[in-house]
C-alpha cells in the first residue's frame, strides 16, 4: 500500500509539471491581454520554461546524486510553488517570463529526481514496468487535460489561477513526498562537480531549444539556425570537455552503456516525430480546415488519451517481447500513424485517427526506451534520468523546427509540404524501429539491474 502510494505521489509530480507547461499555453491570449503585452511575447512564454527545465535536467539529476534525489525533489516542488506566486502576481511579461524561467528550472531539478526515486521504489521488473507505464500515462494524461483545465481556470478566474493553483497542489506533494517516498542516500563516488560542463550543457541545450522554437517563424529562421549552430558547435566542446575531465557531469560507465545510448536515441525520436506531427496537426486543422483553436485542441485529444492506451498495453506486451523489440513495435505504430496522415491528408477524421494511432505507439515506445535507458547500475539511474528526459527535450525543440521548416519550404505541385514533412516522420519513425529492433537484446530488459549490455 505505502509503495503504491509512493508511486502514485511520484507519477503526480509528473503530472503536475506537464499540466504546468499545456496549461499555460491555452492561456496565453488572456495572459497577453492582462498584461498588454505584444503578441511577439507569446512564444516566449513556452519556449523559456522549455529553455530552463531542458537545459538543467542533467545538472539536476547530479545535484541529485550528490545531495540526495528526495531532497533535491522537495527542493524543486517547493521551489514551483514558490515561484508560481511570482508568476501570479506578474505587473509585466517581464516578471511573468522570469516566473516561467524558475518554473522550468524547479521542474528540471524534481523530475529526474522524481525517476530515479519511482525506480527505488517500485520493486521487482514487473512492478517496475507497470510504475513506468503509470509514469508515461501521468504526462499523455496531462497533456490532454492541461488545455482543458487552462482554458477553464483563465475563463472563470482569470489566468492568475493557473499559477495560484501550484501551492496548495505544491502543498499536498511535499507532504505526501515526506510521509511515503523513502529516503535514497546520496552517491558518494565523485563529490566534485563538474561545473564547467554543467555550463557547457545548459547553454548547449538551451541554445538548441532556443533556436529550434525561433525557426518556426520565417523572419526569425536565421536567428533560430545560429542559435542551433551555436548548441551544436557548444556540444561538440561538451563532448571533448567530458572526455578529459577527472570527474564528468556525464560519468564515463553512463557515457559509454549502450542500454543508455539506446534509450537516449529512442527518447529523442519519440518527441521529434510525434511532437511535429501533432504541431502540424493543429496548423492544417486551423489554417485548412478553418478549426478554432478549441477545436483543433479538442480533436487531438485523441493523441494524448491513445499515449495512456499505448502505456497500458505496453505491460502485457512486454511479458512477450524483449524491451527493444517493444520499443521498436512503438515506433512502427508511430510510423503507421504518419503514413495515414499523409493518405487521409486534409481531413478531419484522418488526423484525429492518425494521430491516435501515432498516440499509442507513442505510449508503448517511450515505456519501453525510458525502461532500456534506466537498464544501468543503480547509481547511474539518476544521471540516466536526466538524459533521457533532455533527449526528449532537444528532441521537440529539433523534430518540430525541421518539419515545420519543411512543411513551409517543400511543395511539390499538389503535393502539400506538411504531407512531405509527415513523411519525412514515418522514414525516421520506421529507420530507428529496424536499427533498435535489430540491436543485440540487453539481458536487463527495464531498470533495477547492474547489466550493462547492449
């Protein structure tokens, strides 16, 4: 009862980090009306809290590591609801960015550590795959629920109550962390850290998802590729800066698993493909269709529910399949999803169902890479965390500035250029099921062993 409950607190602060991100988003013309501010700080409000919680996941993950994961959790719980009380009180786009900006950070700090910590708790492989696949729901679920609730809460109380809400919520996870999430003691190997590439990765990432988010407006593209470029170029001295440090960020027995390898490469497909696909959804719905925003929302919801079929199912699948050979199934039905995308292109019913189809292959990889991923000793599992959640991170910021690039650019008579884009999805979907359904199986299918084969 205790260990189900733990989960149950962990899954919900998961939930309550996504609901943050979707939530606000449905609210952002009442926001920019509260606060006269232009429509060009709409983009804004997303992409800085993308910035700050992408670019800070590993670090926080070591701050976890060193200082304790159910510290660091409470810290970057209290910290959001703190925070939240900045944003609610915003007199200008400036104060409410800065709130977004700490938001995204208390996220990054309580979110690998909230991982590593259902990992602990959750007990034998079978338990721990249902604790995934609860885990992967948490968000899909949150997701579907955040435009809603944000849409509400803007209506009837005005958009201040989207960050009121976080303390009494913030209130209730503290305590409930406090009283049934046991204590995981803090790893003692290393007790530098490795500031310099701490940097390095948080400006890295935060360049990238930058970037990524200001390529999706023509007149800002080459803003957005510079800053992309200069991610790139800061990633390739993080590389080199790792592998001559006497203690890492990233350590040397994580940098070099090949479950860690595989699952950071699943995680960053997972979000390129279908976080394009449900972006250009809403585009074709609102500007070809003539769907409002509610309407556009409402349709792919069906993306979001199918994510928690998807997790679901992916329980009883994976008593038969080994882990990667799972994942590679997700991917395939990510890839099936895209194709009927590209064949129904133009309708309603055909997005609606080609996105739940790319939904619940959604759901069945990301539990399957997440539990690849976490395949590693138990005192890498939180560094683990942590790169494969900015995996999935940069994965957004990349995948859906590169087909919404080639949605705009790429047209060919009546062929439309997001039906060429989609299809650029389903070779990337489909390439990366063959490459990870085709690798040597690992001996530990999920997390909670000390195999580190590939």
């Amino acid at each position: 009862m205790r260990r189900g409950l733990a989960v149950f607190i962990l899954c919900l602060v998961q939930f309550v980090d996504v609901l943050g991100v979707t939530s606000t988003t449905t609210a952002i013309p009442s926001i920019l009306d509260g606060l006269n501010a232009p429509e060009s700080a709409a983009g804004l409000i997303v992409t800085v809290y993308a910035m700050f919680f992408g670019g800070l996941l590993v670090l926080g993950s070591r701050l976890g590591d060193r200082h304790g994961h159910r510290r660091m959790l409470l810290i970057g719980v209290v910290m959001f609801s703190l925070v939240s009380v900045l944003g609610a009180t915003s007199v200008d786009i400036v104060q409410l960015l800065a709130a977004r900006s700490l938001q995204g950070a208390a996220a990054a700090f309580s979110v690998p550590s909230a991982l590593r910590l259902l990992l602990n708790v959750s007990g034998d492989e079978r338990s721990r795959r249902s604790a995934l696949a609860l885990w992967s729901a948490s968000g899909a679920a949150a997701g579907a629920a955040g435009f809603l609730v944000g849409g509400v809460l803007a209506q009837v109380w005005g958009w201040p109550a989207l960050f009121w809400v976080n303390m009494p919520i913030g209130i209730i996870l503290a305590v409930g962390i406090l009283a049934v999430v046991p204590v995981l003691a803090p790893d003692k190997r290393g007790q530098r850290l490795d500031v310099v590439g701490a940097a390095l990765l948080t400006i890295c990432t935060m360049s990238v998802v930058a970037g990524g988010s200001l390529a999706e407006t023509p007149n800002l593209r080459l803003a957005g590729a510079g800053l992309v470029l200069l991610g790139s170029l800061l990633g390739a001295g993080f590389y080199f800066q790792q592998r001559r440090g006497a203690d890492p960020l990233i350590p040397r027995e994580a940098a070099t698993s090949s479950n860690l390898r595989a699952g950071t490469v699943i995680s960053f497909v997972n979000t390129a493909t279908t976080s394009s696909i449900t972006v250009l959804a809403t585009l074709v719905l609102q500007k070809q269709l003539g769907a409002t925003p509610v309407q556009a929302g409402l349709a792919l919801i069906s993306f979001s529910l199918a994510v928690i079929v998807g997790s679901s199912i992916s329980k009883p699948l994976a008593d038969r399949l080994p882990a990667r050979r799972l994942a590679g199934v997700g991917l395939l039905i990510i890839a099936m999803g895209s194709a009927f995308l590209v064949l129904s292109y133009g309708t309603w019913w055909g997005i609606v169902t080609g996105a739940a189809i790319s939904g619940v292959g959604l759901g069945i990889s990301s539990v399957a890479g997440t539990g690849i991923g976490t395949s590693v000793p138990a005192y890498l599992e939180g560094s683990a965390s942590g790169i494969l959640n900015t995996s999935a991170q940069l994965g957004t910021a990349v995948g859906v500035a590169a087909l919404v690039l080639v949605a705009s650019t790429l047209t060919f008579g009546p062929i439309q250029g997001t039906a060429v884009a989609w299809t650029f999805v389903v070779v990337l979907a489909l390439a990366t099921s063959i490459w990870i359904s085709r690798m040597r199986s690992s001996n530990a299918a999920f997390p909670g062993t000390t195999s580190n084969s590939g």
